[in-house]
C-alpha cells in the first residue's frame, strides 16, 4: 500500500540517495578492479528495493517481473562494453555492470511505488523542489491517465477502420497516407487534451482558484 | 535514447545534473517572466501529450517501429523556455515511474533530449522562418529542426556514454550519430505530419512561430541553406578522417575485427555507394544524398499544408 505518512521528503531523499548509491559504484570500467563493497551495495540497494516494493504492495515476483523489462535495454548497454573490456574480465563487467544497472532501477522503482505519484510530487515540494515544476508535475500527472487512456481508444480506432493487414507494415506500403493518418491523429490528441486542461482550469477559476 | 541508470561514472553524473539544473532553472526564470502566463494545467496537459505522443508507435519495417521524441515538436508548440520545462517533467516522469532512463542519468537524459532537443528543435525554424515567414517555411524548419535535434541528443549520449568509460568517445559517437541519421528522418516526418495538422487546425496553438516581415523571395534564403548542407556534406565529409575510429581499433586490439560481417545490408555503408564511384567522390554523393532526403522529406510534408488564412486568400 502507498505510504500514509508525513515524510515524503525524508524518503524520497534515502530512496534518491540509494539510487546514486548504487549507480555511481564502481563496476570494473577502464580496467580497474570491482571493490567487495560495490557487491554489498549494489546487493544491498536490490534487497531494500524488494522489500520496499513488498510494504506498496508488489510482490517480489511482480517486483522482479518489471525488472525483466529492463533487461533488453542494460544489455544493449553492457554487452558491448563488456566486449570491449580485456578477455579475461569481460564476463565480470557484465555481471557487474547488468547488477548494477537493475539494483538501482530496483531502488528507484520501489520508492516510486511506495510514495505512489502524488506522494513523489508532495515529496519533491517537501526537498525545496521550484513550485512551478511541482506544480506541472502535479498537471501531467493529473492528466496523464485520461490522456493515455483517450490516446489508447484513438489508436483502437484507427486499428479498427485499418484496411492492410499482413507482414508488411503500414509505412513501406503507404508511407505517406501513414505519415499523413500520425500527424492527425497525434494532433487531435493534442486539441483533445488541451481543450480538456482549458476546461479544467475555468472550473477552477469559477471556484475561486487564482494560481 | 534514454541512458538507463549505472552507466555514467561519478564526475560525468555530477556535472549533468549541474548543467541540467541551471538550464531548467534558467527557463523557469524565463518562464515567469512571460508576459502571457500559461497555466500550470495547460502546461501539465500538453506535457502529459508529449508523453503519450511518445507511445504511439508508427510502423516503419516489419517488426519494427518508431515514435516521436518531441523535441522539436514541443519547442515549436511551446516555445523553447516552456518546451524545456514540458520535457523535463515528461523526463522525470519517465524515470521515476516508468524507469525508461535512469534516475541518475537524469541530469543527462534532460541535456541530450531537453535542453539539447529544445534548443536545436527551436532555433532551426527560427533561423529560417526569420526569412521565410509563412507556415510552410515554419513546419519545414521544425522538421529540420527535429532532424538535428535527435542527431545533437545522440552526440551527446554518445559523449556521456564515452566520457565514462564504457565505450571509446569518438567510436560510440559516430555509431550513435550514423544510427540515429536513420531514426532523425523518421522524427523530421513526425514532427512535420504533426505540425502541419496542428498549423492547419489551430495555428494560434502553436507558439513557437514568429511571423516577421517577409523578404521578397523567401524561398531564396532557405535553398541558400539547403545548397549550404549539401555543400558542407559534399566536400567536408569526404575529408574526414579515414583512420580507424576508437571502436574500430579497440575491435582490432582484441582481436574480433575480423569476426565482422553485417546483419543485413546497409545502402550507404560507410557513407559510401554500393554502385558507380568509389572513396571520396562516392563519400560526397552518399552524404549529398542524405541531405537531400531530408529536405525534400520537409519540402513534401510542408506543401500539405495550407492554413485557415490560405484559403480565405484562395
């Protein structure tokens, strides 16, 4: 469940400070030896991250499941460094650097999950964080949901009155009806959206909100 | 694009987040200053369409797709003070709960796509809307722009990337940059269709556009621009450097140089033909090539447009 308290701040602090914690560890780059203490971090950042991901409700496989989405893109990162490392070393740099890479998103994913979206914006006011980005954070977030959710019915639209199907796609066929059809779809998700932020901010006005 | 977290060393992380902060301190200042204040919701709501933008995937080849980074599209709807900011928020969004880029390499993710996209997405089409000031010349700057954004973003990914450590500077530069010459025109495309739409539509919705006076033949400065790229990938390209870049020679050091054979083929591998003339001369038509691409991608996609205005003159 998402937490309840006051602290957000204090807590998006430690979860931030876990993150650099783990990131900035050094993982054997340019040669150098991998120190012990970079495992217990980096083992340390992951075991906390479950954990907390286990107080917001996500359990440990669910946990470990989002991090699996990670994984195509750390590899892409660390494989060809670990190809360019000295032969002998090249297995331990991509251990390493994979550990790492997921330990910290582990920290960074269960604090996110805990503070929940209100709660990362409430904490971020909390540390001293510029009002007018709190305040646009706030907005997105508020209108993230109805947008994606207006953006996913127009893209099923636009499956459904789909004529071509097949191995081909849309784009080597008819490059410039698809161009054309993105460009109108993409921008009545725009008038979309702004017509219903301007909507909500005349309500807002007419209650007597000034900011 | 987005550097996930553990591949930046220390000192390249710090000094990211520091440039990052000062420029999106510095377009928060400059916002406030706006003589048209914009509502935190509006702003919140078009951030919250960027980030969706980006989740509509447009096919491009069988199995795989594309999609807007929005950059350019944001400076050209925003402005580049308001877009700076739209995009950091979508940034930090991103990374905090959706953990698409690290949270430590935030300060980076926010150099290459916002400070370096904005910037780049809004000065292009300043430059040529200063002598071609008509929507046509706008939408075909904003694509321009858009295509040199993701091509700055990918040099200073690859900057980051290299200044830590993980790979060799000027190899991954120049693997970055010639991959994402590739993914540059498909955000020019985007940008553009988008724009167009939005130009046709609602034309006060996008900020970014300044219409200043006209010159007498607007169409001049921009094909002097065009004959500037063309010449600069004429004859600067084929002087570039023939020796084996940092990755080329770290595969030779190691021994897998020889191991390289290519998933599939390119049509302009090593910026050159596959047919007629060899070394420089194939050098300058590969590059002249792929500059004319891209601007008539912008010629194509801007002639679609035609305003409210237009057709009150028709």
């Amino acid at each position: 469940m998402t937490y309840t308290g006051k602290r957000h701040g204090r807590l998006l602090a430690a979860g931030l400070l876990l993150v650099a914690a783990a990131a900035l560890s050094p993982a054997g780059l340019r040669g150098d030896a991998i120190p012990a203490w970079a495992w217990l971090v980096w083992s340390a950042s992951a075991a906390i991250g479950l954990a907390v991901s286990r107080q917001a409700g996500v359990p440990p496989q669910e946990a470990l499941r989002r991090l699996a989405w990670l994984l195509p893109v750390v590899l892409m990162f660390a494989v060809p460094a670990a190809i360019l490392a000295p032969a002998e070393r090249r297995v331990l740099v991509a251990c390493a650097l994979v550990y790492r890479a997921l330990s910290a998103a582990a920290a960074g994913a269960s604090i996110a999950a805990w503070l929940g979206p209100s709660g990362l914006v409430r904490g971020a006011r909390q540390l001293g964080a510029p009002a007018r980005l709190a305040d646009v954070i706030e907005a997105t977030l508020a209108s993230l949901a109805v947008v994606l959710r207006q953006a996913g019915n127009m893209l099923r639209a636009r499956e459904a009155r789909r004529t071509t199907f097949g191995a081909w796609s849309d784009m080597a066929v008819a490059p410039l009806d698809t161009t054309r059809g993105f460009g109108r779809l993409v921008a009545a998700l725009l008038l979309r959206s702004l017509e219903r932020a301007e909507a909500l901010e005349r309500a807002r006005r007419a209650r007597g909100w000034t900011s | 694009m987005h550097i996930p977290d553990g591949f930046l060393s220390a000192p390249v992380t710090t000094a990211t987040f520091v440039v990052a902060v000062t420029g999106v301190g510095l377009a928060l200042k400059a916002e406030s200053r706006d003589p048209q204040p914009m509502p935190a919701g509006m702003l919140g709501a078009v951030a919250a369409f960027l980030f969706a933008a980006q989740m509509i995937n447009i096919p491009v080849a069988p199995g795989i797709s594309g999609h807007l980074l929005g950059g350019a599209l944001a400076a050209a709807l925003l402005g580049p003070w308001r877009a700076l900011i739209a995009m950091t928020v979508v940034l930090i969004i991103q990374s905090l709960l959706f953990q698409d880029g690290g949270v430590g390499a935030l300060g980076a993710n926010i150099i290459d796509m916002g400070i370096a996209g904005v910037a780049a997405g809004y000065a292009v089409p300043a430059l040529i809307v200063r002598w071609t000031p008509s929507p046509r010349g706008f939408a075909a700057g904003a694509m321009l722009g858009g295509f040199v954004s993701t091509l700055a973003a990918a040099t200073l990914t690859g900057c980051w990337l290299g200044l830590s450590g993980l790979y060799p500077t000027v190899g991954i530069v120049q693997v970055l940059v010639g991959t994402h010459s590739l993914i540059g025109v498909l955000e020019a495309v985007l940008t553009g269709a988008v724009l167009v739409t939005v130009l046709r539509w609602r034309p006060d919705l996008v900020r970014g556009r300044q219409q200043e006076p006209g010159m007498r033949h607007p169409g001049a400065t921009l094909l002097g621009l065009l004959a500037a790229a063309i010449a600069v990938a004429a004859f600067v390209a084929p002087f570039a450097s023939g020796l084996p870049d940092g990755l080329e020679r770290a595969a030779e050091t190691l021994g897998f140089a020889a191991r390289e054979h290519p998933v599939m083929p390119a049509p302009f591998a090593n910026y050159a033909l596959p047919f007629g003339p060899s070394g420089r001369v194939a050098t300058a038509l590969a590059g002249t090539a792929g500059t004319l691409v891209v601007a008539a991608a912008a010629w194509f996609v801007s002639r679609g447009l035609r305003t409210h205005a237009d057709d009150v003159h028709r």
